[in-house]
C-alpha cells in the first residue's frame, strides 16, 4: 500500500526538528521555492545526506551531494539538518 504526504511549511534556515506524517518514508523531496534550490532523499541513502540542486541563475543548475545535516529518516517521518 501507497502513502503519500504533501505539506508545505515556512523554514527558518534552522533545522526543522521532525515532520512526522506517519509512517517512514521512501522518498523525500523538498522545494525551497524563494531560495531556488531542491533535494532529495531516497531509500537506500544514508542518513543525513540527500542531493541537493541550486539553481545559480544564468541558466546554471549546481548539484551536490550532501552527506551531513542533510535528511534524517525515522518511524514516523524525517528530519532536516538534524
């Protein structure tokens, strides 16, 4: 059976403790629309990593992978900057 959770939130450039929707996700995507950038985490990655794409402007894409204070899965749902 399929889960899916859709949120959106206001960030704080800190870390966000815990969005729990539930159940342990399988793939986690983040958009930070005003700051031009996204990531993912999916399963199989370790914790506190996700790819993490920035758009530079001028038509140039940045991708990174981050392998610190990224996503951290749990039970119930995930952590950033954890």
């Amino acid at each position: 059976m399929a889960q899916l959770s859709i949120g959106s939130m206001d960030g704080t450039g800190g870390a966000i403790v815990q969005h729990k929707p539930g159940f342990r996700p399988k793939l986690v995507k983040l958009y930070n629309v005003e700051g031009g950038c996204s990531a993912v985490w999916m399963e199989g990655m370790a914790d506190g990593s996700m790819l993490k794409t920035v758009d530079s402007g001028a038509g140039a894409t940045d991708l990174s992978v981050v392998t610190s204070n990224g996503i951290t899965i749990g039970n119930q749902g995930f952590a950033l900057g954890a």
